[in-house]
C-alpha cells in the first residue's frame, strides 16, 4: 500500500467514523480539506477527482438540510475533471434533483 493510499484510507475511515458519531462538522471539515488536496493533486498531475469525498459532502449537507451547500458541492464537483467510473453520473443526476428542488435548471 502506498502512502497515498494510506493517507485516503485513514480519511474515508475518519469520515465514516466522524458521521456514524453524529459529529458532522468534523466530517465537513475533514471533507473539505481532502476536496482540495483532491483538486490540488488534479492541476498538479492532469488527472481526475474522486467523486467519492464530494458525495459524502453532499449527503452531509443533504441530512442538515442545508440546500445550498449541497448544491454547491455538486457544481463544485461538475467543474472538476473526473476519475473514470459509474459515480460521476451519479452525482451529475443528484446536482439536476437539487437544481429542481431549488427551482433552477
């Protein structure tokens, strides 16, 4: 296992912890730092985002009902190149729901 992966591992295991406690600020917290490294890494290499820490963020934000950072985080993620695989659909879907439920298309 690389560094790296340990690195994102000890995050998503943090994440996990951090919403199973109810302890949401600290998920959004730690969230929001792993998007940056996310998008930093991304210009630096030319490579895509995982998906995985914006969905996360935006089902944090989703279970406070806080709309608009939800919808945020989603439009984030949509300007952001993307790591192959089935999730970025996924969360193109949620943005267009969010979008609807906000009144904007």
């Amino acid at each position: 296992m690389t560094m790296e992966s340990q690195r994102l591992g000890n995050v998503v295991e943090a994440v996990k912890a951090a919403k199973r406690a109810g302890r949401m600020y600290e998920a959004e917290q730690l969230l929001l730092a792993e998007i940056e490294e996310q998008e930093r890494q991304s210009r630096a290499a030319g490579w895509g985002v995982a998906p995985w820490y914006y969905e996360q963020l935006a089902i944090v934000y989703a279970k406070q009902g806080k709309t608009m950072q939800e919808l945020e985080v989603l439009e984030r993620y949509a300007r952001q190149i993307k790591a192959p695989g089935a999730r970025p659909a996924k969360l193109a879907e949620r943005l267009q729901k969010v979008r609807k439920k906000l009144g904007r298309s």
